[in-house]
C-alpha cells in the first residue's frame, strides 16, 4: 500500500532542515533524536503485537518494582531497556535519567570508535507512560527531554546536568501509541507531530506547527481523587463543569496532553492530602510537556510557579502539574494566587 502520506517531508529531512535553526548546530542532536525515533519504532512494533506475543501483565509475576514503589509492567520493563541502549549507542549522550532506574546511567564512549569520554547531551525519560492502559489497548506513550550538561564535555556528568529548569531543555517530546502512533518534538521553535506509517516505517510531518486552540472545551482530572486536592482545584473544576467545558480522562498524561494539545483544553493533577507533592515526575513527565506547552503557545504550573522556571532538587521528584491552553491554566493559577494572598492578609 502506498503512504497516504507521500510527499510530505519524513522525520529524518525534517530534522535536517531544521538543524540549523538550533544555536549548538554541529548534527549532535539531530543524531540523538534519529536514535530516539529508531527506539521509537522498535517499542511501537512491540506495543501494537501486546497481545499476540505475551507481553502484557506484570513484569516478573508482579514481584518487580520501580524507584517509585510502583510494580514495573513487561512493557515498562521493555520499553525502558530498549531506549536506554539505545542512547548508550548514541555518542552524543553522555547520561540517561529513566523512570525504571533509581540512578543516573552513565554513558562513557571512551572505549569506543569516534568516541571521547561521556557525550554532550543529557536525556531524562519515561520509557512508558501510562502503562495500566497496555492491558486494556490504550494509549500509551513515551515522554523525554534532552539536556546540554553544564558540566565539562567529555567528564561524567554530574547530578546538576539532570536538575536544570525546563526553560533550559534544548529539545522535549513524546511517542504516542495510539490509534496511529506520532512522535511529536521541539528543539525551541515551535511544536511539530510526525505520523508513523508502519506500512514504510517512516514517520512523516503530519501536524506542522502545533498550537493550542484558543479555546478550552476539555478539562482532564482523576474525579475520584478530586476531594483530597486543594479546594481551588475543585472549585475550578466545578466553575468550569458548570460553564460547559466536557470531562475527559485516559489515565496516560502523554495522550490527555496530546488530546487537549489539538482540541483545546487543561490537565490537572493535584497533590493530596496523602501525596501533598503530587504523582508526576519533574524530569520525565512536567518538565518535557512544559517545555512542549510553552512552544504551543500554552503553559504549565505547580499552582505556585511557572513550571519552565522551577529547578528540581532530585532526580524523581514529583510535582502537581496543572498543564494546557494558556488562558485556561492562567485563571487557575490565579485562582491559586488569590487564596494565597487572602490567607496572608
Ligand atoms: P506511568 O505509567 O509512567 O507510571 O505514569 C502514569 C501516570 C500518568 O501517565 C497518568 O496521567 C497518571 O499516572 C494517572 O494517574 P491516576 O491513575 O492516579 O489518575
Ligand atoms: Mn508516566
Ligand atoms: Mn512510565
């Protein structure tokens, strides 16, 4: 079958176009963004086969758990082994931050042809996103960031390479694997989403230029966890419920961001009472979808302050985010800002 997509520019002539646009352009990152769609399409092949080839359920029989406590799925397990050796392949990369792994992965090219020590670039990643959704054929997906270490090129890199603000990544992305699979990237001049044909194994520029829609018709929230969240979120929600924007919740950030990303709309995860800090990681989930935001021309918060200038402390620290369309996060965080200066006075 022909690609319903011939003639649009595939990923690879895109990222080359563009190189120049990015300020460090010596081909370094467009090198490690090839890689990563090459991890891409390999963890894709093994998502659309999830029920053919007996790789859904519990890695280890449920016994194996992550940093977080949280119990690794076969396609955590997968997904997260196949990006990371990846990277560790790409000279460009000098260390990886991953949800499955408590420590930083060092990367040394040093015993390696063309390699000199640890390379340039920092990557922080999500192997799997919203992985309870592989069991029951739901989107999942993917979420990186790409850092340039501030530490000496070719040393190990240290702790701070990985804890810079988001306003400081030099490009963010996501796969999604939906009903057809995307990859959507920026290096810091808008938002651009790639579909993947399967048929040719090509991404092609589907969806030039993203931005949110001006208006907000979706707001995205795990209702049962509503009541132990901030008063203002739940006042906001019902505003908003009442005003008529619809309800719409997969249970995977990557596809709720994406859905409110083309349609219009805003993402919400509190912290609890039980979890005053949230459940979404800084490093691989709010930061590289902030970044995303502010290209798309919209915005992200923790309810106190702007999530592109917030410097994480630890590698898997999480946060409240609040994420979408910028009208819509800025009445929230106004709403946040009004409590605030009510109980101050
Ligand atoms: P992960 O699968 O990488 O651990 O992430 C799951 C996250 C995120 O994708 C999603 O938005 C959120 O968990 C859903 O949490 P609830 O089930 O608490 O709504
Ligand atoms: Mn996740
Ligand atoms: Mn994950």
């Amino acid at each position: 079958m022909l690609s319903a997509m011939i003639g649009a520019q595939t990923l690879q002539e895109f990222i080359v176009a563009r190189e120049s646009e990015f300020a460090y352009a010596t081909g370094d990152l467009s090198r490690l963004l090839t890689d990563l769609s090459t991890a891409a399409k390999m963890v894709n092949r093994h998502v659309n086969r999830a029920g053919l080839s007996g790789i859904i359920g519990q890695h280890d029989g449920g016994n194996s758990t992550n940093v977080q406590g949280e119990t690794q799925q076969k396609l955590d397990v997968y997904a997260d082994n196949t990006f990371v050796r990846v990277l560790k392949s790409c000279l460009k990369v000098g260390g990886v931050v991953s949800e499955e792994q408590p420590d930083v992965i060092h990367v040394d090219h040093s015993k390696r042809a063309g390699g000199s020590g640890y390379g340039r670039y920092v990557v922080c990643i999500d192997p799997l996103d919203g992985s309870s959704n592989i069991d029951v054929n739901i989107s999942v997906g993917t979420i990186f960031s790409i850092l340039r270490r501030k530490s000496d090129m070719g040393s190990v890199p240290q702790i701070d390479d990985f804890l810079q603000p988001a306003s400081d990544c030099v490009a963010a992305g996501y796969i999604l694997y939906g009903s057809s699979t995307m990859l959507v990237y920026s290096t810091g001049c808008g938002v651009n989403g790639f579909t993947y044909d399967p048929s040719i194994g090509e991404f092609f520029l589907s969806h030039p230029d993203l931005k949110f829609p001006a208006e907000s018709t979706i707001y995205s929230v795990n209702d049962a966890r509503l009541a132990d969240g901030p008063s203002v979120v739940q006042d906001y929600v019902n505003t908003v419920r009442a005003e008529g924007m619809n309800a719409r919740y997969v249970g995977a950030l990557v596809a709720d961001f994406h859905r409110n990303l083309l349609k219009g709309g805003i993402f919400l995860y509190p912290g609890t009472t039980s979890r005053p800090e949230g459940k979404l990681r800084m490093l691989y989930e709010a930061q590289p979808l902030a970044f995303l935001a502010a290209q798309a021309g919209g915005s992200a918060t923790d309810g106190h302050i702007d999530l592109l200038k917030r410097t994480p402390l630890s590698l898997h620290e999480r946060t409240p985010l609040y994420i979408g369309e910028k009208a819509a996060v800025a009445r929230l965080q106004a709403a946040f800002d009004g409590v605030r200066v009510k109980a101050d006075s």
